[in-house]
C-alpha cells in the first residue's frame, strides 16, 4: 500500500511541499490524455483514504468515485489536460507530458518538488523525480491517479452522449472489440487521435 515515505525523504524550502503528479488516457483511440497533480499539505489523512488510496487501476468505480471527493476535499490538487490535437501534433508522450507541466503549475509556488509516475520526467522549472509504478507507493501520486482517471471516465461518459454507438461509456475510448466494430459501422470522429495507427489506417 503506498504511504508518505517517498514525499518524507525530500528536502524542501519552507513552504513548499511535494506534489504528486500521475496520468490517465494515454493508450486509448479516443479522448485526451488528463493529468493531476496532488498535495497533501496535511499527512494526517481521513480513514477512508488511508484504507483505500490506492493506484486507481485497483479500485473499483463506485471506490474512486468515493475517494475522488475526500481527496478534492483534503488535499491541494489541480486537474489539466491535453487534447486529442495536441496529441496529434506531438505525440502521445509529448502531450502527456504536457497536461502535466499544467497540473504541476497550476498549483503555483506551493510546489517544490514533483513525484511523476513512470520513468520519465517532463521539463519542469523545479526539481522533479521519476518513480516507476509510483502510483502504488506514493499517497500522492495514488490521489493524483484517482482525480486524473475519474476526470477523463467522467469526460468520456459525457462524449458518448454526444457520439452514441463507440461504447465510449464503458470502454472509454479503448481499442476494445465493440470499439472497433463501431469504428467500421460509424467511422472516426474529431475526438478519434489520427496518430495512432488503428485511426490512422482508416483516415
């Protein structure tokens, strides 16, 4: 289960905190690529989140949803993205990377060091650490997990109202077989990525 070890071992100015930085939607066909940056000014957490904070891939819905307002409550976070244009134009780990430098700024100067999931750092004007499968170590990068990916299922549950027939609500613009029989039946849409080959073969 992840804890607060990784954020403790950082030396950091006075007033300045760790934040912990992960991402959602970087393999879907669909969708942008959402990002979250996260602070836990206080370490003295809600039972709820210390029991459940977790990497979200290992929550059910209804559990991020729960922890994603307990974590908007008690911690200091900020939610960007990037855009399936942006994905395009850059590439997926480009525009990643970029959603991220968003969150990470909109949290202002309270940052002083960034815990990223994964293992690479985008370009950051302060120090920032890579940390492979973060999101089940740090509480930080665990809450950041939760806020990007119930942020990005929300946005395409909302896309799929408006492009009925890809399955988007359940399959969140993944590559899934309903997906793909959708995309023969329906064909692409502006929110398809162009870039990525299963959408670029059919453009």
């Amino acid at each position: 289960m992840p804890d607060f070890a990784l954020e403790n071992q950082i030396e950091l100015p006075i007033g300045r905190f760790v934040c912990g930085v992960d991402e959602a939607g970087r393999g879907p066909w669909a969708g942008p690529v959402v990002a979250a940056a996260v602070i836990f000014e206080d370490q003295k957490l809600p039972e709820l989140l210390v029991k459940h904070l977790n990497d979200s891939k290992k929550l059910n819905e209804k559990r991020r949803e729960e922890l994603f307002d307990v974590i908007q409550e008690k911690a200091i976070w900020a939610i960007a993205e990037a855009t399936v244009e942006e994905i395009d134009k850059l590439n997926i780990l480009q525009a990643n990377f970029r959603a991220m430098q968003r969150a990470i700024m909109a949290l202002g100067n309270k940052v002083g060091h960034a815990l990223i999931d994964g293992n690479k750092v985008p370009r950051l004007l302060l120090p920032a650490t890579a940390i492979v499968k973060g999101d089940g170590k740090s509480f930080s990068i665990a809450a950041a997990s939760i806020l990007a990916k119930v942020t990005r299922d929300r946005q395409m549950k909302e896309l799929d109202e408006i492009f009925p027939g890809y399955g988007w609500a359940q399959n969140k613009g993944y590559g899934t077989k309903q997906h793909q029989e959708a995309l023969t039946r329906l064909g692409i849409n502006e929110h398809h990525r162009k870039s990525f080959a299963p959408i670029r073969n059919l453009v």
